[in-house]
C-alpha cells in the first residue's frame, strides 16, 4: 500500500496508475489532479480528486456515472466487476440475493435506466441491500438533475472509501 508521502513524489503516470481506479473506470480524475500535489493528508486529496471531478463537463459526468455497473446487474452474474465493485457490492449483500431478489433487482435497475439514461449509483458500502433497493424504488420519482447530482454524490463516497482503503493509516 503506497503512503500519501510516496504519492506526493510519483510522476504523473505512475500517480495516475496507483490511484485511477478510484473513480470507476475513470483514471482522468487522477491525471488531472496530479498537478495539485502535495496533498496534506488523505482529505486533502480526496478534495482535490472531487474538485477535479466536479469541474468537468457534464459529457464526462455521464461518462463517469455511466462506467458504474448495474447492482446486482449483468456483469456481477459474469463475474466482470472491478475487484473494488465485487468487494463493495458483497459488503452490501449483493452477492447473496435469493432468485426473487435478482429479480427485483434488474427490474429496478431496468425502470431506472429507461428513466435517466445512466445506471443506478449508490455507495454500496454504507448501505445494506434492503436499504440499497429502497433507495432505488425512492429515486425513480426523482429529477434527472437531482438523480445526475445523487450520482456524482455518491461516487464522491464510494471514491472516499476506496481511497482510505489503498493508503496507509501511517500517512
């Protein structure tokens, strides 16, 4: 695991290449906050990786969010998430649910893609799956702006805990 010391000192490649996975599929967000370092502390850099992030397009937004996977979705029953989204959504019971279940599930996940354009986002992690397919039913009512800013709130969340996740407590 690389410390906060180590990432300040990496080149821009090998920054982007240590931590570009924290946004789903999205290593921009890390290549174009490299210039900001050094970052104080674990924070300090995840401010500066959702700042990057918030200021950019909204095409790039919809990219962003686009590169989330279903919950419980087609590639978890291909075994083709990241090794962070399978750790995430097992966290949250994901990888247990009943045939009825699997079902409600991509029925959801179906209802809310037709609605926005972009798949069902939430930090899996600090959700359990009751409260993940609540949160699901809820926010089919909502706006396709509202839905957009949950989205980019809740990749902010999922970014936080992978990055606590990747750098030494001893930073």
């Amino acid at each position: 695991m690389p410390t906060l010391a180590l990432l300040n000192t990496l080149d821009r490649a090998a920054f982007t290449a240590v931590i570009g996975h924290l946004f789903e599929h999205t290593p921009w967000v890390a290549d174009e906050t490299w210039p900001r370092r050094p970052f104080r502390d674990t924070a300090h850099l995840h401010a500066a990786l959702c700042m990057t992030m918030r200021a950019a397009t909204s095409g790039r937004h919809l990219a962003l969010i686009r590169a989330h996977p279903d919950l419980a979705g087609r590639l978890v029953q291909q075994n083709a998430l990241t090794a962070e989204s399978s750790r995430e959504q097992a966290s949250a019971g994901l990888d247990r649910l009943s045939a009825a279940e699997l079902a409600h599930f991509q029925q959801l996940n179906i209802a809310y893609l037709a609605r926005f354009g972009f798949p069902f986002v939430i930090c899996a992690r600090l959700s359990a799956k009751s409260a993940i397919l609540a949160a699901m039913q809820a926010r089919l009512t909502n706006t396709v702006e509202l839905e957009f800013t949950t989205a980019l709130g809740e990749i902010e969340k999922i970014a936080r805990l992978r990055l606590n996740d990747l750098i030494e407590k001893s930073s």
